[in-house]
C-alpha cells in the first residue's frame, strides 16, 4: 500500500484522464491504510471484533460489485473486470471460512 503514495503521476500517464483532485487521491490511499491497519486488529481477535468484520466486507465487496456493474456498459477493461472477479471470489469465500470456524468454535465451547 505505501507505494501507492509515489505513483500518482504514473497512474495519471497509464490511464486517462489524469488524477487532477489530488486530495481525493491520497485521501482514498489513508483510507485504505486505516482500513489494512485494522484488518491486522481484527485478525488478532476475530471473536471480538466479529461486528466490525461485517462492516469489512461491505468494504470489500463494494469494490468487486461496482467494477462488475461499471464492465457492462463497458467503463473499465476486460481486465478489470478480471480482478474484480477473483476479488469477489475470494472475499466470498474468505466469508464462508470465517463463517464455518466460528459455528465449529462456537460449537466447541
């Protein structure tokens, strides 16, 4: 994540139009700084923290949903649409795994 704060010119060259509200930027890379920061808290007690991991995967999955929404009228590339796929797989099953192991801890307590 941390070198997202040296490539802004890059993505603006790479991909048009150029970044030109540079506060949205870097405001979009903290956040997702915080929210990696926290994603190391939830995983050290996911039991306790279990609340905010619903909230995480909102987070995620609003990413995958709106490239797949953004690829029909064809806004983003063909690999976008790629990414935003294996993304969502995993967070689906991230969120069955996680589901499964708290009802077999929950089970065994």
């Amino acid at each position: 994540m941390l070198p997202n704060y040296s490539v802004e010119a890059r993505i603006g060259g790479d991909f048009l139009p150029a970044i030109t509200y540079l506060e949205y930027f870097y405001s979009f890379v903290g956040v997702a700084h915080a929210w990696q920061a926290m994603f190391f808290v939830i995983a050290r007690d996911t039991a306790y923290y279990w609340p905010i991991i619903w909230i995480a995967v909102v987070e995620k999955l609003s990413f995958g949903i709106l490239a797949l929404m953004l690829f029909a009228p064809r806004q983003i590339t063909g690999s976008g649409r790629g990414r935003s796929a294996r993304y969502l797989v995993r967070h689906v099953v991230l969120v069955v795994f996680s589901e499964r192991r708290s009802n077999s801890q929950a089970a065994a307590a």
